[in-house]
C-alpha cells in the first residue's frame, strides 16, 4: 500500500484537501478548486512547468465505501526546447485526474502495494497526483513543428536556416586516395607520377 504522500513531490502546501466532513459518508461530496504554485520539477525531461506558474486545479470529492474518490482537471502551461532543432517550445495540458484514497482498512487482501493509494488521515494532498498527471501528459520529445529538419549532425547548422546545407563525405577507407589527388592538383600536374616516368 502507498500512504498518501505529504512530501515534496510537488506544490504540496497549495494542494492539501481538508476531507474530514467526508470520510465515512458514502454519497456525499464537494468540489474543490485550487492554483497550486509550480516548484519546476512538475512536467517530463523535456517539458516543464516553470517555477512559480500557475497550475490549475479542480474537480469533485466524492466519499464511496472503499475511501474518497477524487476526479477533476489539471491545467498548466509547460515550456522546453525542440528535441531537433532545440527551439523554444511550450505546451498547454489539460489533463483528467482520477485517483481512489482508499482506506487503509478497505485495502482488499493480496493487492499490489503500488496500485493502491491509502487514506492517511483527514486530509488528501493531491501534489503527487498532479506531478504523475503532467509528467504522463507532457511531451517527451517536443517539436516545434512536425517537419523541423533540425541541427546538422556534423557542424550544428540549423538546416531551416539552410535548405541546401550539406556536407560532402568520403569514405574514410578512400581519405588516403583523396590526399593523393589533392598532392597532384597541388604540383599543378594532375594524372602524372610515377607511371607517367616509367
């Protein structure tokens, strides 16, 4: 079983739920709305809520028999860079919540500890549910456009800028032969040399 966390994983102190008029009264419930300040760590690797931006909370509680039932909405803008061309990108996210705190008593035997999520007192912090829900709903790899051509993989140039930038590769087996070529072009004596002598 996984308490109900209280720690750090988010904006905690803005998301804590008083729940005490609903505990143990099936059939009742309230709304709740909430704007929980972001600590930075709230999003994906590539995509994040700023610190100090607003994330908007609210839904319903709902108490049922097995513990309080909380659904609602998460909305929050998060920003990061193209994972091709490293653009800034930003991202808005309106996603569902959905979580069952249930009580510890109603934990149905052989449950797995990490598919449940416990009542721990006469409060509820939704701060871990909403750093899971924007980290599951937050790009892992943000474009700026769906057609970015990106940076070239050999000098860094970004290739918007350049449609017709390339490099021109030789086969490192052939970087030998190349050098002669350039040595000949250099004597200003192209196709001559040894054999030419003989």
């Amino acid at each position: 079983m996984t308490p109900a966390p209280t720690g750090s994983a988010g904006p905690a102190s803005d998301l804590r739920l008083e729940v005490v008029d609903l505990i143990g009264r099936p059939g009742a419930h309230r709304p709740y709305e909430r704007t929980a300040r972001a600590t930075g760590e709230e999003g994906s690797l590539a995509m994040r809520v700023p610190a100090g931006d607003p994330i908007d909370v609210s839904g319903q509680i709902e108490s049922v028999v097995e513990g309080l039932y909380v659904s609602g909405t998460v909305q929050a803008h998060l920003v990061g860079e193209c994972s091709r061309c490293l653009d800034p990108v930003e991202e808005d996210v309106d996603a569902r919540l959905d979580e069952l705190f249930t009580y510890p008593e109603k934990v149905p035997a052989g449950a797995e500890e990490d598919d449940i999520v416990t009542l721990d007192g006469d409060e509820i912090d939704l701060a871990p549910l909403v750093h899971d829900t924007l980290a599951v709903n937050a790009a892992e790899r943000p474009l700026c456009r769906p057609d970015c051509p990106g940076l070239c993989a050999q000098c860094g140039a970004r290739l918007e800028d350049d449609p017709d930038h390339h490099h021109e590769v030789i086969d490192p087996r052939f970087a030998a032969l190349q050098g002669l070529f350039e040595d000949e072009d250099a004597d200003g004596d192209p196709g001559t040399g040894t054999r030419g002598d003989a």
